[in-house]
C-alpha cells in the first residue's frame, strides 16, 4: 500500500475466534524482513482495558479501533519514517498467530499512472487493377486461332485412332476365344 504523507491509513486485522483473555497486538518491521530486522511494539487491544500503546508511541497519531471481530490500526498524519511492514497477532493460550502483514510505503508525493497510449491504425493499402484497354472485335491473332484449330483436330484423330485399335485387339481375342 502506499500513501501520501500527512494522510491517514487504516490497516485491518480480522480475528476469527478470540477468546475472552485473547489480545490483538499491533507490530511494525522498518526493514525488509531478515536476520537483523525486528519487531516494533506499537499497540495492542485487550477485551477488557482496550486500546494500550507501546512507550515509544504517540498516541494521537496511532488509533487502535474494534468493530466486532475486526480490529483497525488508523495511523494519523504519516510520514515516510512510518514506512514499513504492519503486522497484526493474537496471542492466546498457547496460540501466537500473525497476520500476512501489511506493506506501507508513504512518499510525499503518489506516483502518476502513465496514460495509456493510443494505438494508431494503419491505412489500409487498396490495390487498384491498372486500367485495361479493350479492343473490339478478335482479341487472338489469327495465327493463335489456328494453332488452337490444329491441335484440337490432332487430339481428335488420336482418339479415334485409339479407339479403333481397342476395337480389332477384342475382335482378335474373340476370334481367339472362339477357336
């Protein structure tokens, strides 16, 4: 989460069963969790005195606020040294359970979100047919006409040339048959 200085933050915690002695402690981690980074007691809620704040604490500057089973941390006025990870726990008998926690980066000033650019569509490239000239009257020359002519009547011998072997080679093999 981040958020800008001098604004408030409210972190939530939602405890699913607590019992009457339970207590819901809040923690900050300045650091990046490692070897060396620790725990900084801010507040927690006890069912019976309510809200109590760590010695270190402003107390009008850190909010710990029950609504049921929810439970709010509402941080006043933040500035970039509140930054870091908030945890929420339950400490009951003999369970210690954390939250996820919570990552608060605070800077003075938010960063913009790029306006999306606007994808441009090409024109579209229209193919235009060369105008063609039209002659009235033969559009084959003579000499094409012809060739054509010729090897069509070829074709046409052939097949009748074919047509009357096939017919003498079963005549020959029905004499054949015959005999």
């Amino acid at each position: 989460m981040t958020a800008q200085t001098n604004q408030t933050v409210m972190l939530s915690c939602e405890a699913k069963t607590l019992a009457s002695h339970s207590r819901i402690y809040w923690l900050r981690q300045r650091q990046a969790p490692s070897a060396n980074s620790h725990y900084e007691f801010l507040a927690f809620w006890d069912l019976t005195k309510g809200a109590v704040h760590g010695k270190e604490v402003e107390q009008e500057k850190l909010i710990v606020l029950r609504d049921s089973s929810r439970y709010t941390l509402s941080l006043q006025s933040v500035k970039p040294s509140d930054s870091g990870v908030y945890f929420c726990m339950t400490v009951g008998n003999p369970d210690l359970t954390f939250g996820k926690g919570t990552q608060l980066s605070v800077v003075d000033v938010l960063p913009t979100t790029p306006q999306p650019t606007k994808k441009t569509t090409p024109k579209k490239k229209v193919f235009r047919f060369p105008n063609l000239v039209t002659r009235k009257g033969l559009s084959c020359a003579p000499l094409v006409v012809g060739l054509l002519a010729a090897v069509v009547l070829v074709l046409l011998v052939s097949l009748g040339v074919a047509i009357h072997l096939h017919c003498l080679q079963r005549r020959a093999r029905l004499r054949l048959l015959k005999q």
